[in-house]
C-alpha cells in the first residue's frame, strides 16, 4: 500500500544516490504566470525513472536479488534500472522498443545491463519482458505500475514542497502514469489545496480516455513525437491513483508539442553545453588505476595506444566522445551521482578528474565545450561538408568516366555525333 511514509522512506534511500535537482524561473515560456520547471533532465541517468528504479530495487529480497531483474522501457526507465543493478551488484535485462533513441540504448548498456530489442512500442517491449521473466524466473521491475516505484516518483513531490512551499498548481506529463501517481499523492498528501493537472500526448490517451470512462481501456495503437510517453495502457495503481489525485487531464497534440517546441526552443536549453571529452569506468581495486589516469591523461599517440589496449585486455567501459559534440547532461548520464557539483568548475577543467561510487572507479576528462550563442563549431559541420565533397566529386568522377566511355566508343566508330555527321556529308558533296 502505498503511504507517505514510504516515499519519505524513498527519500532517504535515495539521498546518496540521485540529485535534488533544482526548480528554475522560466519566464518566457509562460509570461502570464510565475512557472518553474522541476529540471529533472539533469537527473542521473538524465530522467527522473532513476528514483522509482532504484527505491524499488533497493526493497528486494536477497532471493529476488539474485534472480536478477528484467524490465522494459521506452528508454528512461531502462538506464534507471540499469545504473540501479550496477550499484547492487544484480544482473540486469532490459527489453526496448526497437524505435528507442540510440543515445538511451547506449547508455543503458554503458551500465552493464544486456539489452533486449523488441519490434514496437512500449507495451511490445512490455509483453516480451514478461515472456522473459516466466522463463527465466527473473524480477520484474515495473516501469510505473508498483506501489515501490510510484513512492520513488513520489520523492519529486517532497522537493517541490521544501523548495516552493507556496505552489499553487503542478503540471505533470503522463505515459503510463507513475510519475503523476507519486508526485499528486505526495502532494495531496500534505497540501490538499495545491492544484495536480496531468497532460498526456492526443496521440496516445491511455490515462486521458481511463479516467474519462472510470475503467482501464487499452489502445490498439499509439503514434506520438513524445516517445518516452507512447503508452497503450495505464497500470491498475496509477489509474487508482490518478483517479483519486489528480484533478483533471488535459491532451496536446503533435502540432501543439512541435509548435510550442520550436517557438521557444532556446529557452529549453537551460544553459545546455555541449562538451567533448572521455569517459571510463573500471572496478573499484583494480590496482593500475593511478596507470591508467596516467595513460588517459597523455596526448602521446603511444600512450594512447597503451590506454585504449589497458581498456580493452581489461574489458572497461569506456565512452570516447572526443569526436563527436554532445549534450553534457548525456556525458553527465554516464557518472555516477554528481551531488553539490560545480558544473561551471568541471567544464572549465581540461584535467582528468576522478568519481567513484559503491562498486566502480570513473575518470574523465572533458576536452571542449561550447555554450549556446558561440559560433557552431566546425565539428558540427563536418558531416554535412563530407556529404556535399563526396556528392561532388562522385559526381566529377561519373562525369569523366563518361567522357573518357564516349571519347573511346567515338574513336572504335561505335558512336556518331548529331551534327558532325551532317556537316561531314555537305563536305563530301
């Protein structure tokens, strides 16, 4: 059942492990209200599913544990569970939609986890999991149906209460429904009065249609920009919940997200860097550490060579993104908890700096950044500027090819020119 005790117990089970991320003004997105945005796009692992993952593992039995976990995910969820089994020493299979984005697909796998992808959307991913788990006898990590999970979401309420105790609405996004479930139960909880809306994706109303006819319905097909959220039927917990807490549920359409997305694109950035840089995770004890850093350190071709050899005999984790920009809460996503960090300090070092959480050691090592407003960087262009050299000169290669076929076909007699032909017979006559 789930209590308020049980997301404070979340709470402080959670406090070691993800970030209190903070609640910032954004004035321009809605300039007729005072509107704060929860950026937990800066959580670990990038996405708030890392709290009902881990609380939710973390209350297994020994049994359970052993028996390894499976889940699935549309991607969130996914690196959740698998930063979560990392820490805990669990074995971890997670089953994706095969439309998942890359980035989410690697780096749940950077976790250690084994990846499983399915021909679908979420609830495909669903199916085959559950498959799986009959199988195999594995523990079934739910993405938002279970009470544990829901408490862990619910640990989103608890922070914007201690950081704004005078909210007067939260608005929450809905696929499967844990996230609202937790947040409006915890909120409703202790403040009665605070307005909880839900907004879920026209072109996947689960939740919305649920609530609307007072009974779970299943959709026999979902089709939205908003991935994360392609739901086709909510759990039984959050539609109780929903049902009880929330105070309506509104719909956007694709147009709407896109339309609204692109007017105010800059705004979503949040200072968003990117950075180039390294990143590797090896066990806690392993003994040539201070070798390897070394190693990783070295802007010598050779020393190079012997760190990507040292990485490779000893099967390390290593994410190379030295050619390539990324968005930096992605490089963050690959780090352990980063608590009371300085982003400003770690951006500005070029050094190799040092993490280490319950089981692995991380360096890294960040090269580049560029902020929003700086001039694009030629990296970014590079593929672009290939594409049109290669077009170009495939195009100049074609063409000669031709003329030397036509030059050689000319000179056999294979060929004869309009016009030439003509003027040869006048000068015959």
């Amino acid at each position: 059942m789930l209590t308020l005790d049980k997301i404070y117990q979340a709470s402080h089970v959670l406090r070691s492990v993800i970030r209190k991320t903070d609640l910032i003004q954004a004035p321009k997105l809605c300039p007729d209200c005072d509107l704060f945005l929860k950026t937990e796009n800066l959580q670990v692992t990038g996405s708030f599913k890392v709290r009902g993952a881990y609380y939710m593992m973390s209350q297994l039995t020994d049994e359970e544990k052993a028996r390894g976990v499976i889940a699935c995910s549309a991607g969130t969820h996914a690196q959740g569970v698998a930063l979560a089994a990392a820490k805990n020493h669990m074995k971890a299979l997670i089953c994706l939609p095969d439309g998942a984005p890359i980035s989410k697909v690697e780096a749940t796998k950077s976790y250690g986890a084994e990846v499983c992808m399915v021909k679908g959307v979420y609830d495909d991913a669903y199916n085959k999991a559950v498959e799986l788990q009959k199988e195999h006898n594995y523990t079934f990590v739910h993405p938002f149906d279970n009470e544990n999970v829901i408490a862990g979401q619910g640990t989103i309420g608890l922070e914007i209460l201690d950081q704004m105790a005078d909210v007067d609405v939260v608005i929450v996004p809905i696929g499967g429904g844990g996230l609202i479930s937790g947040v409006a139960f915890a909120i409703k909880q202790l403040n009665p009065n605070i307005k909880v809306y839900g907004v879920q994706a026209a072109g996947a109303p689960s939740m919305v249609n649920s609530i609307r006819d007072g009974k779970i319905e299943r959709l026999d097909n979902v089709s939205t920009i908003a991935d994360g959220i392609k739901v086709k039927e909510p759990g039984q917990h959050t539609f109780d919940i929903c049902s009880k807490y929330v105070d309506e549920i509104v719909t956007v359409t694709d147009d709407e997200i896109a339309a609204y997305y692109n007017a105010h694109k800059a705004d979503f950035r949040l200072d968003r860097p990117i950075v180039k840089g390294r990143i590797v995770r090896l066990g806690l004890h392993y003994r040539q550490a201070a070798k390897l850093k070394s190693l990783m350190a070295s802007g010598s071709a050779a020393q190079q060579q012997d760190f990507s050899d040292l990485c490779a005999k000893n099967d390390f984790a290593v994410n190379d993104f030295r050619e390539q920009w990324i968005d930096f809460p992605e490089f963050l996503s690959y780090l352990p908890t980063l608590r009371s960090q300085n982003y400003d300090a770690m951006l500005a070092t070029t050094a190799v700096q040092e993490m280490r959480d319950s089981h692995s050691q991380y360096y890294f090592q960040i090269d580049e950044v560029r902020r929003e407003g700086e001039p694009i960087p030629l990296e970014r262009l590079r593929p672009t500027i290939r594409r049109i050299l290669f077009n170009r000169r495939q195009g100049e290669v074609i063409r000669r090819h031709e003329e030397e076929l036509f030059d050689r076909a000319s000179e056999n007699g294979e060929v004869s020119v309009y016009g030439l032909e003509e003027t040869d017979n006048e000068e015959t006559k």
